[in-house]
C-alpha cells in the first residue's frame, strides 16, 4: 500500500496508535461505566463494518501501525470476527505491526481461536475482582465463570493476557494482593487504572469509587520489593516490577499524574467522531466525510490530517478540589476505553 505522511501533532507527537470503539453496547453493565438503564444509539447512527474497515485502512496508510479494537464489548458486534479477518490483511503486508482489543471476555471461550488466526497475539481483559458475588455486583449483569474461561480459551490459543482492573474505593481493596499473585502465577501482566469521569452512571457516585493508584503502590510495597521501570508505550501507563512475583504492573493514573506528553493516539467512536483526546469534548466528525465520499478516499485523508492538527495537549481531569473537574459527558464505551 503506498504510504502517506505521517501524522504528527501540534506538540510534534507522533501518531501511531488507534482506537476504535465498534459499539456502544455491551452484554455487561460495569457500575463505573454505564448506567443500569443505558439508552443505546440508533444502529444506523453506528458505522458499518464495511466503513469501519475503510477508515481503519485510511489510518494505516498515514502511519497507524497499531489498532486496538474496543467498545462497549467489541465481541458483541455482529460479524466481528469477519472485521478482524478482513483487517488482518495489513498485519500480512507489514503495514499493520498490532492488531489488538480491549474485552470483558464473556465472549472469548467462543473467539479466541479465531481471533488467534486473524493474527491477534495480545488481549486486554478486563476483570476487576476474582469474586464471584461481587463480579455481578461491578458488573451488574457478567459472571465471573464466563470470563475466566475466556481467558484460558485465549490462553490456550496461545494469546497473550493482560488484566486491567479499575481500581475502585471499598469494592477491590482487599484484593490487591489476591490479584497480583493470580496474574503472576497465570503468566498475565496486570494494569490498575483509576477511575475517570466519564458520562452519567446514575447513582453511582465518582468520588466514592475512586481509589488513588499512589495509595495503591504504596501498599503493594509494603507487601513486595518494587522497582520502576523505564518502559515507555506512548500511552498513558508508567510500569513498575514486583520483584518477588516477577510481575509487571501497569499504573494509570489521570488523576493522581497527568499522561499527556508523551501520548501517540487517538480514538474513533462507534459513530465515527474522531477523539483526538480522551479527555477533552473536542471531536471530528469522519463519518459525514466518509459518506459523503464513498470512493474518493483524499477528503477523509485531509480530515484525518486537520483532525490532528487539531490535538490539544492533554486532559484537565482533577479530583484534588475533593470535587470533580473537567468530567466529560460522554460514555467510555462511545469512544473506546
Ligand atoms: N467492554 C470492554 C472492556 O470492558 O474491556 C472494552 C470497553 S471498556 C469501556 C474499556 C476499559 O475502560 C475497561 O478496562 C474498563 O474497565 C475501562 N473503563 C470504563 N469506564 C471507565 C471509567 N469511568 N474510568 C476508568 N476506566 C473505565
Ligand atoms: Fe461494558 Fe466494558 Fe463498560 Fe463494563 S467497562 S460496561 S464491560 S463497556
């Protein structure tokens, strides 16, 4: 395929990196991400698998070597594993050097072999307790069986796992220790993330959930010898290694550290708004260009551009005030997480 320029932010950042959300909906109903009554897109508001294709495969010719598919659950969208398959075809050619997702993994014990052909050697699963009772409570509709079967699916299809776990106030607490040492005896990396503000969850209350990652660190190094480490991604986590376990942990933490410098990605939503930051309102409508360029890919090459142009640095998340600032009204599942 013949590249293009690549792109290359206001802050000369480098971007290499999408994330696209395939759906809004999802089989679970996590108390920190969704309402228990979430009202859902109209489908047609939704880009097809067909443009979600032609999209991703534009990005690619201007640079994006890596594509995490996500959602609302990405394996809840019909004829997913087709969408994979036809995309795999720029991981054959080298253009494409990753192609991953972002799952709860009530649907992996079903794909996981398939999503292997397709050329799919890393999986995000996220789980934020090994309890069986509060899993339904976090997740208000999963099952904790379900999941852990989808790993070991995966696992057996030789992908590999990383957990992340939000890290909620009162709810995983007690856990952090259980967690650790089921991932390292699992050979999985684990990651904690703090909880964002991120669209209306309904009586859930943000403050109550949120649990700083810095307290968390320090328990765990009461507990484990930590070293840091130097590894850098692009993204938003920073690393550090429990010697004892001989576990990588992942930290991210937009409240208690800001990410932004060194950030290399943006995010398509289910409907085809560019997020250029997940943190921001600021967004680019691709699915008009899109449609109302079903052959001529060059207008949505110079949308992507001037979507990237238009960058901002970083996000104004804030919970010091013990109140919340710079929240953002729309659903982590719209945009991809
Ligand atoms: N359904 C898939 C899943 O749960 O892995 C993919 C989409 S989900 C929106 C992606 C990630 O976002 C999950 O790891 C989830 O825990 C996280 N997430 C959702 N809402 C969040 C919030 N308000 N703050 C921090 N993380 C959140
Ligand atoms: Fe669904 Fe993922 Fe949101 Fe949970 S975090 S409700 S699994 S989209």
């Amino acid at each position: 395929m013949a590249k293009l320029p690549k792109l290359i932010d206001p802050f000369d950042r480098s971007i290499d990196y999408l994330r696209v959300s395939v759906t809004d909906r999802c089989d679970f109903r996590c108390v920190y991400c969704m309402s228990e009554n979430m009202t859902f897109l109209p489908k047609k508001q939704l880009l097809s698998l067909e443009e979600l294709d032609r999209i991703c495969s534009i990005f690619i010719k201007q640079g994006i070597t890596k594509l995490r598919i996500t959602g609302g659950e990405p394996l809840v969208r019909r004829g997913i594993i087709d969408f994979f398959k036809s995309i795999s075809r720029h991981l054959d050619s080298g253009d494409l050097k990753e192609l991953t997702l972002t799952t709860n993994g009530s649907q992996l014990e079903k794909f996981a072999p398939r999503l292997a052909e397709c050329g799919v050697k890393r999986i995000n699963v996220s789980l934020d307790t090994l309890d069986p009772n509060k899993f339904s409570q976090i997740t208000r509709w999963g099952r904790l069986s379900q999941v852990l079967k989808g790993i070991e699916a995966a696992q057996k299809s030789g992908i590999r796992i990383k957990i992340n776990t939000v890290a909620l106030k009162n709810t995983n607490e007690d856990e952090l220790l259980s967690l650790t040492n089921w991932c390292a005896s699992n050979d999985m990396d684990l990651t904690f993330i703090e909880v964002m503000p991120m669209g209306d969850i309904g009586n859930e209350k943000r403050l109550d959930q949120y649990w700083s990652l810095e307290e968390l660190q320090q328990r765990l190094s009461q507990k484990y010898k930590i070293v840091n480490l130097d590894e850098k991604t692009g993204g938003p986590a920073r690393y550090i290694k429990l010697i004892d376990l001989n576990l990588k942990v992942g930290l991210i933490t937009p409240l208690s550290h800001n990410f932004c410098e060194s950030c290399n990605r943006v995010r398509l939503s289910c409907t085809g708004q560019l997020h250029q930051c997940l943190g921001q309102e600021d967004e680019a409508d691709l699915r008009n260009v899109l449609r109302q360029n079903p052959i001529e890919d060059e207008p949505v090459i110079k949308a992507i551009k001037n979507a990237i142009a238009l960058k901002p640095k970083g996000h104004d998340f804030d919970y010091s005030r013990k109140s919340i600032f710079g929240g953002i009204s729309r659903h982590m599942s719209h945009t991809g997480g």
